[in-house]
C-alpha cells in the first residue's frame, strides 16, 4: 500500500513545477518595474472618487437612439468606415506586392549560386528599410499629417491606412514567400524563366492560401483602425462618435458602439469563413 502511495504522489507531481514557479516570479521581477515606471495603478478605477462618475458617464448611454433619421445616418458613416477600410488596405496591397518582391531572396537569379549580388543586396536592404518605416509610424499619425494636409474627410484616413498597412503587408508577404516551398521557384529560374513567371508559376500556387488568410486578416483591422482614425477627423463612424460624446449625446453614442460591433463581428465571421473555404 504504502509502495502505491508513493507511486502515485510521483505521478501526481508536475516535473516541471519548479522551472515554471521559477519564470513566474522571474516575470515579476521584470514586470513589477515596468508597471511602477507606467504608473499602472488599476484600483483608481474603483475608487469613490472614480466610480461615481464614471456610473453616470454610463448611465448616459441608456436608452440607446433608434429613431429612423439617426440610423440612417449611422448606416451611411458606417458604410463610410468599411469604404474608408476598403480602399485603404487596396493601396497597401499596391504598396506591399511590389516591394514584398523586391525584398525577397529566392526571386533574385544573382543570389542562385548562394551570395547575392553587391547592387540587388543593397535594394534589397533599402527596400526592407521603407517598409520599417512605414509600418514604424502609426496610422493615426499619418491620418494626423494628411488632415493638414488634405484637410477633414476620408481621404485622410485612406492615405494612413494605406502606408501603415503596406508596411506591414510588405514585410509579412515577403516572409510567407521565403518561409514557404521554394524548389519550383528555383528551378524555373535556373532554367531561364523571369522573376516575374517564377512568382505566378513558382511561389505565388504554394503560398496563395497564406497570403489571402492575412490579407483578409488586416482587412479587419483595417475597418478597426478606420473607426479610430475617424477621432482625428479622418471621416467614418469614429467621426461620428467623437461629435456625439464631445455633444453628451450618450445615447448616440451607445447606438454607434452597438452597430460597430456587430461590424465587427460579422466581419470576423466573413474572415474565418474565407480562412476555412481556402484552408
């Protein structure tokens, strides 16, 4: 009996306890001084002197507006933000390709006998270097630039989206296309094909499927961003709800959060089900 016991203790025991106790305090250590130095202090939220108005601040956004004239022109800004979305992520992808292509090893001929060429390295590096930074600056401070620049509206917020996640396209493509199969690339360039028939013929068939599943990945970012972006005066839904609370208009408020949402839940269950159907 007792040799049972001491089987079963054994058995019971994680081997691993001491290793995982040990990274948990570990992240304590690092984190503790990271969230001094942020001044993360959560409990202020429910503190007398923050809960009381925060309570009203809420109870402002009941009962929600749904008269037929304000949904109409929810509808319209929230037709707005997917356009805005839509169009953004559509310049990016006109971005990204052709820099993904420049930036990717594989479809350089130079670099088939193992060390790439002086001058296509050097592209490459700078090709890499425009899309840090592009994607290093967030799209709410483009949309910022563009608003001085163009002025209010969409297109402000088209142009933010459009660098931002070209950056972020661009860099992503490019490693899909280098992670994946590459033999059938590299033989149609040994036998004389162009880059250009080695990428449709060669990488483009193996990594389709990938590169969709992402794009359609930002493209719901992109409606997300587009709704922020709205806050800077980039046009769209996020427009709306900043005249509508800086208004106290709390119940408009609550109609356009509800509805965007549901926007963004039903374009979740647009892109799982694209990711399935290409799975």
């Amino acid at each position: 009996m007792a040799g049972a016991a001491s089987v079963s203790a054994i058995g019971l025991r994680d081997p691993a306890w001491a290793r995982r106790v040990f990274w948990l305090l570990a992240a304590a250590v690092v984190l503790w001084p990271l969230l001094v130095l942020a001044e993360f202090k959560p409990w202020i939220l429910v503190s007398p002197e923050s809960l009381k108005p925060t309570l009203r601040f809420l109870a402002d956004f009941f009962p929600p507006r749904v008269d037929a004239g304000f949904l109409v022109l929810v509808a319209r800004e929230t037709w707005r933000t997917v356009a805005i979305a839509t169009a953004g992520l559509a310049l990016a992808i006109l971005v990204a390709i052709p820099m993904a292509l420049l930036s990717v090893r594989v479809l350089s001929v130079s670099a088939l006998g193992g060390r790439m060429a002086t001058l296509p390295a050097l592209m490459r590096v700078v090709v890499r270097g425009v899309l840090v930074v592009l994607r290093s600056v967030p799209e709410l401070i483009w949309a910022l630039v563009f608003v001085r620049v163009v002025g209010l509206g969409p297109t402000s917020g088209v142009l933010a989206i459009a660098l931002t996640y070209g950056g972020m396209l661009g860099k992503v493509y490019a490693e899909i296309l280098e992670s994946g199969e590459t033999h059938a690339t590299t033989s149609l360039l040994r036998n004389g094909a162009a880059r250009i028939q080695a990428f449709f013929y060669g990488l483009l068939p193996t990594d389709a499927a990938e590169l969709t599943s992402y794009t359609v990945y930002r493209w719901e970012c992109a409606i997300r961003s587009s709704a922020v972006l709205g806050f800077v005066g980039a046009g769209g839904l996020g427009q709306q709800i900043d005249a509508s609370m800086k208004m106290f208009n709390g119940g408009e408020v609550s109609t356009m959060l509800l509805v965007f949402v549901a926007l963004v839940a039903l374009t979740d269950r647009l892109s799982a089900w694209l990711r399935s159907a290409l799975g």
